[in-house]
C-alpha cells in the first residue's frame, strides 16, 4: 500500500500487446470504461477501416507526417507493422502521467520493446499484459472473420501474430483469451492490483 493515499502520485502506465484478431480492443474499450484510464491514442499511416473515428480509434496520417515526427523524436516508442507506421505521441503520454492518470497503450511488441528499454529514463512505473489467443486456429479463424482486410492482409497478420506470440514470455501478466468477459475480469483484478501496490 502507498505510504499516504492522499499524496498525488504519477500515474502508472499499461502496456496491452498481442497478435492482431485475439481481441484486444474490445479488452482494451471495457478497461477504459470500468477503471477510468486514459487511453493513448496512437498515430498511424494506415487508412481507416470501417468505423473506425479520427482522433478517438487513431490520429490517421501521412507517412510524410510520420516520418517528420520521427525525426523531431515526437513518439516515445514507433514501430512499422505490416509495412505501416505506428507511433505513440509523447507529450500527451507524459502530462497525463503526470497529472496522476493511468495511461493504456495498445501497441505491438516492437513498441513494448521500446518502452522497456526507456523504462528507467521515464521514471515511470509500467506493467505490461500480454493476451494470447486459445489456439492458433482460433486465431485465424477470428482474423478471417474481420472481413476487412484482404486474403493477403490476413495471411501477413497471422505470420506476424506467431512472431508476437514468441515474446509473450516477456510480459508482466499474460492471458489466453478464451472467455471476453473472464479475460477482462483478470485483467481488472491485476490492474487493481498493481494501483494498490
Ligand atoms: P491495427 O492496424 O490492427 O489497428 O494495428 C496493428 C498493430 O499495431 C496492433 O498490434 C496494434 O497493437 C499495433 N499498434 C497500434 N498502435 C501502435 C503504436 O502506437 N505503436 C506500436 N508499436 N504499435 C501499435
């Protein structure tokens, strides 16, 4: 337990990763809503898909764009995935940290890698959750029913979804993702954990 409750502290950071299609932003939008994070909205060079809103599911951008903030070192952590750019926008990151909110990131493990490694000059505390998915056929199957990707977009996702399973070793907490509702149950209970620890 911290030494006194009433004492301001940072906010702790989250790291959510895993392959594509297991299922982690229906994970991710109940955990926002049930613990009140602060979900970082990541950019990206992808176009959007179905549904999908500027500014609350991503900041969709130029590879110009991402390429200058790149350079000018505007992401804590940026990956390329499926040929794409990915990037988490620092300033944002650190003033809600240090307004004491808890921060969510969904990123692959390219990034999480990164922001290991930056762990001790951010000063920050960061638990990192890894979800697996209950078997690789279940994986494929749930990728192929996404539908908005093509056959070739989906044959890329699930190779890199074997690469990404390879690291969950190197996560805080990791989950198989058999059950939605149980999957964001264990979740929670760790989080609590974690902001009373
Ligand atoms: P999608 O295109 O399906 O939304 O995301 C593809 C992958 O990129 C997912 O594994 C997702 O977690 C990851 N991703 C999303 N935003 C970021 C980010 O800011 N940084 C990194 N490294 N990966 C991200």
């Amino acid at each position: 337990m911290r030494p006194n409750a009433t004492v301001k502290r940072d906010g702790i950071l989250f790291v959510l990763s895993g392959p594509s299609g297991v299922g982690k932003s229906t994970v991710r939008e109940k955990l926002i809503s049930e613990l009140g994070l602060i979900y970082s909205i990541s950019a990206t060079t992808r176009a959007p898909r179905a549904g999908e809103k500027e500014g609350i599911d991503y900041e969709f951008i130029t590879t110009e764009e991402f390429e200058r903030r790149v350079k000018a070192n505007e992401f804590v952590e940026w990956a390329r995935v499926f040929g794409r750019g990915y990037g988490t926008p620092k300033i944002q990151l650190l003033v809600q940290i240090k307004k004491g909110n808890d921060v969510l990131l969904e990123i692959d493990v390219q990034g999480a890698d990164q922001i290991r490694m930056l762990q001790s000059s951010l000063g920050v505390e960061i638990y990192y959750i890894f979800i697996l998915p209950p078997s690789l056929e279940e994986l494929r199957r749930r990728q192929q029913k996404r539908g908005s990707d093509s056959f070739v977009e989906i044959e890329k996702r699930f190779q890199w979804a074997l690469v990404e399973i390879s690291h969950a070793h190197e996560f805080d907490f990791v989950v198989v993702n058999k059950n939605v509702e149980e999957t964001i149950g264990v979740i929670t209970e760790f989080m609590k954990a974690a902001r009373s620890a």
